[in-house]
C-alpha cells in the first residue's frame, strides 16, 4: 500500500506533519478553507490534530468502520 500513497518516516512523522500543517496555513489566503483526509487505521486522529493550534471547523468521518476523517479548516481574515 505504501506505493500507492507513500509513508510517514517512523522517526519524523510527528515534525514533518508539525510543518506541514505550518506551511499549508501559511500559504492559505485569508477567508481560505483548507481540507485535509487522514485515516486513523494506524495513527489517532487526535494525534493529528494535537500537531497544530488550528481547530477543524468541521469533521466528516466516513469509511466502513468510520477511520477515514474529512476535515476542513478556515483561514480568518487575520
């Protein structure tokens, strides 16, 4: 499956997420959405979450045992 959708180093994923989450908000334009898909079969979505202040403005879990999450973030004029 990791040829399909690649995979998180097991030493830097927690950073490399940390900065991504940093830069996809740092590009987004104000009034901007940005919408994110994680599924939860190995790493808690909670965990994801705790990587960035940002809180999801709303929360889509779909997938035949709910672990696929749909989230979508705003950007306020700031």
């Amino acid at each position: 499956m990791f040829k399909k959708y690649g995979s998180l180093n097991k030493n830097s994923w927690k950073e490399d997420l940390k900065k991504g989450f940093t830069e996809a908000f740092r590009v987004l334009k104000p009034n901007g959405t940005l919408l994110f898909k994680w599924n939860e079969t190995q790493i808690p979505v909670k965990q994801i979450l705790a990587l960035t202040n940002e809180k999801p403005t709303a929360v889509q879990r779909v997938g035949k045992n709910d672990k696929t999450h749909w989230m979508a973030f705003y950007k306020g004029n700031q």
